[in-house]
C-alpha cells in the first residue's frame, strides 16, 4: 500500500513539475551540494544548457534533502524510478510493515543524499529523483530476498529472450554497475551506492520482530538491455 502511495505521490508531483517547469523544479527543490555545505539558499548558477540563472531555492537546505528524492527530470527519469520500487518495494513493505517501510525509504534516501554531498562538495548541478531511496529498497530486498527467482527481459540488438537469475546476483551486479557510470555522465551514482549500503545495514534492524517468514517472495519481472 506503501509502495502504490509513493510511486502515485512522485507521479503527481511531476505534474506539478510540469506546470512549474521541470527545469526550476529541480533548482528550487533540489540539492545543490556546494549550497548545501555552505547555508547558501540564493546565488548565481552557470549550468550547462541553461545557461546563467540567479536563483533563490523555496525551501531551506535540511529539506531540500527530502524534496528532492520527489523531483524528476524527465519522464524516462520517472518511470525509470517507479519501475523498480514497484517491482521490489511491496515485498521490502510487507516484510517491515507501512511505518517503518516509510522511515526506511526516506533515511535511505537522505543517507543517498549525503553520500553524493560528500562525493562532490563543490558542485553547483542540483541532484534530483527518487533513485537514492530505491537502491535502499534494493539493497534491504537483497540482503531479505537473496534467492528470489528473477525474470529479466534480456534484448540482445534484435533477440529477445527471458533469462531468470537469482536476486542476489543480478542486485549485485546492479552495484557493481554503478563505479562504471562515468564521472561526467549527470548520473548522482555515489547516491545509488550510498542508498544502497544504507539499505543493506538497515534492513535487519527495521524487520525486527517481523521477519523471516516461512512462505517464499513471489517472483518479480525486471528489464534489462544489453547491446
């Protein structure tokens, strides 16, 4: 239920990014680390495609942590997102519970956040999505879904076939893939590596009481391309 209310919540959210402007969206409610680090909200930006802008953010850095795991910059961006919380998140929510499933989404997404602060304290690029959290959620269904049965869209330039692989290996593999991202590619990778090994130390401490049990997770359906 969790799940469904956070993905509907970043869907509304991006049509008021729509209405607002995806652009100043991500400059107003987004992390600017070099801002973050110095208790800047207003100043003069030079970003590329954009240009010189004077900005003046609308909410105060410690919350700027939190708005900006709802802010995407594209529709690719988005569904790219909520593809993947709704594949693993229902089964990490059911283990945990809806309260704690939510303080585990958003203290994986603040530790995502300030690992990628961390990683580039002088950057001006305001860091936008949802990707830091859900590779918590990823890390937390591996460390509880190890064996899990897998099946992934497997696109080879012009064959398709479905492969099944273990969740362990292909969330592994997932991590792994992330210290390939080039560092000027626009990807906040440091936040998905953050995210993710807060997931994997959390996750024990928010099932407490609530997990193993004894049925099997359900099987999940995940796409990957390779070309």
């Amino acid at each position: 239920m969790i799940t469904i209310i956070i993905v509907a919540l970043n869907v509304l959210v991006w049509f008021y990014e729509l209405l607002h402007g995806v652009d100043l969206s991500a400059l107003d409610y987004g992390i600017i680390p070099a801002w973050v680090l110095n208790g800047v909200r207003e100043g003069h930006l030079r970003l590329p495609g954009v240009g010189a802008v004077t900005l003046y953010q609308e909410v105060p850095h410690p919350l700027t942590l939190f708005t900006s795991m709802f802010i995407h910059g594209s529709w690719m961006h988005l569904i790219g997102n909520m593809w993947f919380l709704w594949l693993f998140g229902d089964n990490v929510e059911e283990a945990m519970g809806r309260a704690r499933f939510v303080v585990f989404y958003l203290v994986c997404g603040l530790a995502a956040a300030l690992a990628q602060i961390l990683a580039v304290p002088h950057s001006t690029m305001p860091m936008v999505g949802a990707s830091g959290a859900i590779a918590g959620v990823l890390g937390g269904y591996l460390i509880l879904f190890p064996r899990a049965r897998v099946r992934c869209l497997w696109i080879l330039i012009i064959f398709i076939t479905t492969i099944v692989l273990p969740a362990w290996l292909l969330l592994g593999l997932w991590f792994l893939s992330q210290f390939f991202i080039p560092t000027h590619s626009g990807v906040a990778w440091m936040a998905h590596v953050g995210g993710f090994v807060a997931g994997v130390a959390l996750v024990r401490v928010f099932t407490l009481g609530r997990w193993p049990r004894p049925e099997p997770p359900p099987s999940v359906f995940y796409q990957y391309r390779y070309r």
